[in-house]
C-alpha cells in the first residue's frame, strides 16, 4: 500500500528524533504514530510501497531479523525480473535502488 506522509514510532523511538515542530507536522497533514513493533522512527509517504505480511513467526523461526532479511530477498529477485537492480543498505530494512528506497514508480 502507499500511505499519506506519516511518521511511524517503535517502541524504542526517540522522540527528539523527530526533528519537526507539531506545528510543522499539522500544517502539513503529517501523522505521526506510536506503533508496536521495535526500531526508531520510520517514514512513509507518497511514492513508497509499503507491504505489511502477517504471519506467526512461531510457525517460522522466530527470528524477525532472519524473516526482514527473506522478505528483501524477496523483493531485490523480483525487481531483478523487472530488470531493476534492488539491493540491501546495511544501515536500513528495505529495497534500495541506489541511495533511496524502492519507489512504486520504479514498477509501473
């Protein structure tokens, strides 16, 4: 799916992390949620694809690490049949296309 601007909080997020003022954030429609899963703060806005798989790691392997990994794989192999070069920043979870992350522009 492809979400509105919004700013997603884990549960270990830093707050001053979010650099914009509320002000900022209202007058330009930007959400910004607290959110149930680990990591900082996330962004998503117009442009991204954004999947979100639901399953019970119990059944896999419990390790969310090892699943994000998988599902990357994923992803860079079928940009790869598209002829899209995809690929992983060690710093970040995603598909990157150079120095940004996969766009759902790129696909059509």
């Amino acid at each position: 799916m492809e979400h509105p601007n919004t700013y997603t909080l884990g549960k270990v997020a830093d707050k001053n992390h979010l650099i914009s003022s509320n002000q900022y954030l209202e007058e330009n429609k930007i959400s910004v949620y607290d959110i149930d899963r680990g990591g900082d703060i996330t962004y998503h806005g117009p442009g991204q694809i954004v999947g979100y798989p639901i399953i019970k790691l119990d059944d896999w392997e419990r390790d969310t690490h090892k699943y994000l990994r998988a599902l990357e794989e994923v992803i860079i192999r079928t940009c790869k049949s598209f002829g899209l070069s995809g690929s992983r920043n060690p710093k970040y979870t995603g598909v990157w296309m150079a120095i940004r992350k996969l766009q759902q522009s790129e696909l059509r």
